[in-house]
C-alpha cells in the first residue's frame, strides 16, 4: 500500500527531491524521471523506478495505476502525496502528478556492443543538458544505438537532459568516457569515425558512411578540439547558405545523423 | 560621452532590465540582444542599439568600443555600468559586458517578399522561445529568407529567443500572422506548402519540393492541427526507426530545411 505523504520534511520526500542535484544523483545512483509518457516509456522498457511518487488529485490515469502497482510489486517505495510537494521534488510550477526514481545504468564503454546498430552519437565536452537530452531523442528517432559522452559533458541523469530526451534515455544506451579511452575503444573494433569541421572540403552530403558510424559532436562554442581532428576516419562540412558559421550542437548532430540514415536507404 | 552609472535605480538601467519581459518590449517596441557576437553580428547587418550598456571592467573590446561609438553618433543613449547591473539587466550569473536594446522590426506578414529566398520557415503555435530561437539560426544557415510566426507563438524578441539564434534574429525577416490570414496572403503568390504529418505516405527524401518552399512546424506537443493539414500543398513524414513518434520541433524544422536545400543540389 502507498504511504501518504504530506509533509515537506518526509524523507523520501527530500531524497527524491535532493535527486535534483548531480551530488546526491551520483552517491544514490539514482536519477529523477517526470510524468507518465516517460515513465511509462521506461516500463515499456523493462525499468521500474525504485521510488515513486504521485497524487491522486485529478485523478490516477489507469496506466499509472498500472506502473505505480507494478514498481510496488517490485518492491519499490511509493509514496502518495500533495500536487504542492510534487511541485517542489520537480522543480517546475506545473508539476507532473507522477515522479519515479530510476536506477543510474552502468555507464562504462565496455558495456556498448557496438555490433546493436549501426549508428552511434557520440559528444564531446557538451555542456547543455536539454542538447544531450535532445541528442537522445534524436538518436532514438534514427535508429542509433545510444550516445557516448567524450571528457566532460553535462549530466545526462540531469533532469533537464531527462525531460528533454522525452525517453529516449531509457532507449538508448549510455556510455562515458575520456577520448583517449575511447579511442583505444573504438579502434579495437570496427567504425567509422565522422567529426563535422570548417577545415574540410568534404560536403556531408558527398561522402560515404559506413557501418558502425560514429558520429561526432563536438562543443558548443569551440567544436572539436584541433588535435582530436585527425583521429576522425573523415571529416565533412555542413556547408552554411547565411552569415553565422555554425549550427546549434543538437541540430547539426540531426542533420548529419539523418543525412546517415538516408544514404544508407 | 557615455555617462557612467552605478546605480540600480537609475531610470536607463530600469529600462534596459524592464525588456525582459514582453509586454515592455510590446511598449517601447524594443529587445534586448547580449555580448558581443551578436551585437556585432547586428551591426553588420546594419542594425544599431538604441541604448547601449557596458563595462569596461576588465578592458573593453575594440570591436566593441566601435559598435558604442557608432551607436553613439547614431543617437544612442549610452551607458557605462558594472558588472554587477550587467548581472541585474541580463538575468544571468555571468553576463556579458555589452548589453544592446534594439528596435523591433516590423513584423506584418506585406513586409515579407518571399522572392528573396526559395525557402522560409514557418512554425505555428511554436511555445519555446529557445526553439524560435534555434529555427532562427537554423533559418540562417541554410539560406532561409525568414520565419514566419502562426497563430500564439513564444515571443521572438525575448530575451531566451534572441540568445539561442546567435545573432540569426537580425538576418532572417520575421513575420507574425493568424492562420486565415497567413493563408490569404501565401495563395495570393507562388509557393509550395510543406507539413509533416504522421498521416501520410510520403516520406520526406522520396518527394519534390518547389521553389518558394514553405515549411510548416506545427506545435511541440500537438503538431500541427487537423484541420491546417489539408491546406498544405504537400504533407511528409520523416520516419523514425525508434520508438518515438516524434522529434524535438527545432529539430524536425532542421532535418527538414537541410533535406530541402539537399534536394535542390
């Protein structure tokens, strides 16, 4: 049976809440997932979270009776509670009425089997959680088999990179890792390496992808470091038609995850 | 001469701070653009401030100090502040030190010649400012001539919008219309109007677009409605190999405007 909780100073209550910060994200390993669509995701899945809570004003939708019911039966702890705590636990004014705390996946490079897909994302130095969270996404959406994190990049346990990969973080696989890590990596199997650069002639519209391909994005503001350049199996541009010489990160990792996909049709 | 000022009540500091919000903006008809880039991005467009504030702590940048002299003899009321107001005046812990207001263009959709350009972009009830912004910067670099703005979208002259299009809010025209009047003013000349859908057959590389092309990005969470669907002249569907059924508006608004571009090699 679900407690009920209404008090602020509860202790699940603080610990979903503290989930909030990268701290208490990595000594519980645990992470904060909002709102039945991603839960429900997750579940479809083969996660139940490990914590849940919601409230039942407004009603309980019959599928989150269901997950609710389901993560209880898996020994989750569950917690039934006031819209005014679920606002405060996500952070945000319209709060969603159902919260679950999901186990961290492992997240070492040995656990990738590259051999899953024939695309991978892979990021460096990202420091924007809603462009990792929609690089996941997208990856979902074309078909990679998950997002590999280069040196230091933003949390993709963050809420913010949870709600934005509206998901797919429970679809695509997640690795972490220093470059020279994986390269070593990388090179001990099969792959394409691809980075985008302003230094090449190489249109990403003229060139051949090949299986596995992995794609690179670099930074936000500098793009890949000059010395990881010429570890890159090719480099292409996008060609710019405007003034601006550069695309926002998430998008140009669209583009060229699409152009991918669709030179392989 | 500038004037220096160092006090949070001064009335030029409350202007320039007031502009976060829209219904200032709407009022004094100006926008607030931040940082260097963007501002020189600006001028080279051919765009001015009307107000101008800096510091020179920690030295000012040539370019800069340019721009404010130019902005200065153009009429611009100018002045030099601390980091501190900078903080106050932008919302952010790390400011830039140039701050600009500018004059908001006109946005009647009779100012729009779409002879300009073969593409535009065209996003209803798009409610992120973050993602107006990034269609902005997507828009300039694949050669759009503008967006054109359906029905209630986010404000493009906020503050979230004008940093995500990175300077892209003074290259692309922007226009903002209801949906019976926007298609008045479309039939009333040349164009082929593209929206992608769930419900339909064509796939998004399998198809011809003509030239003007105008892409339509329906809302985040609905798409677009019903019943706008049988106005277009063409409905796609970009097909995702995942389990998603949709992607991230900016992103679906990219991989379509570059497949367009693509196909018109």
């Amino acid at each position: 049976m679900p407690r009920q909780i209404t008090s602020f100073s509860n202790d699940t209550v603080k610990r979903l809440r503290s989930l909030r910060d990268k701290k208490a994200r990595r000594s519980e390993g645990l992470f904060l997932a909002e709102g039945l669509r991603i839960i429900a995701e997750a579940r479809d899945e083969g996660h139940l979270p490990e914590i849940v809570a919601y409230s039942s004003a407004g009603g309980v939708h019959p599928l989150a009776q269901e997950i609710i019911a389901a993560a209880e039966a898996n020994g989750a702890d569950v917690i039934e509670t006031t819209p005014e705590i679920l606002t405060k636990m996500s952070g945000k004014d319209n709060p969603q009425m159902l919260l679950g705390a999901f186990r961290q996946p492992d997240v070492a490079l040995a656990k990738v089997d590259r051999g899953r897909s024939p695309l991978w994302l892979v990021a460096q130095a990202l420091r924007d959680p809603g462009n990792i969270g929609t690089i996941l996404r997208t990856g979902d959406a074309v078909g990679a088999g998950g997002l590999i994190l280069i040196d230091d990049c933003a949390d993709p346990f963050s809420v913010e990179a949870v709600r934005a990969s509206m998901g797919a973080l429970f679809t695509q696989q997640i690795a972490a890792a220093r470059w020279p890590e994986f390269l070593a990596w990388l090179r001990n199997g099969e792959g394409q390496l691809v980075g985008t650069s302003l230094k090449t002639e190489h249109d990403y519209l003229g060139v051949t992808y090949e299986k596995p391909c992995f794609l690179l994005i670099g930074n936000e503001q500098q793009g890949l470091p000059a010395d990881y350049e010429p570890e890159c199996d090719l480099l292409v541009k996008i060609s710019m038609s405007g003034r601006a010489d550069s695309l926002n990160a998430a998008i140009a990792a669209a583009v060229m995850a699409f152009q991918v996909r669709a030179s392989w049709r």
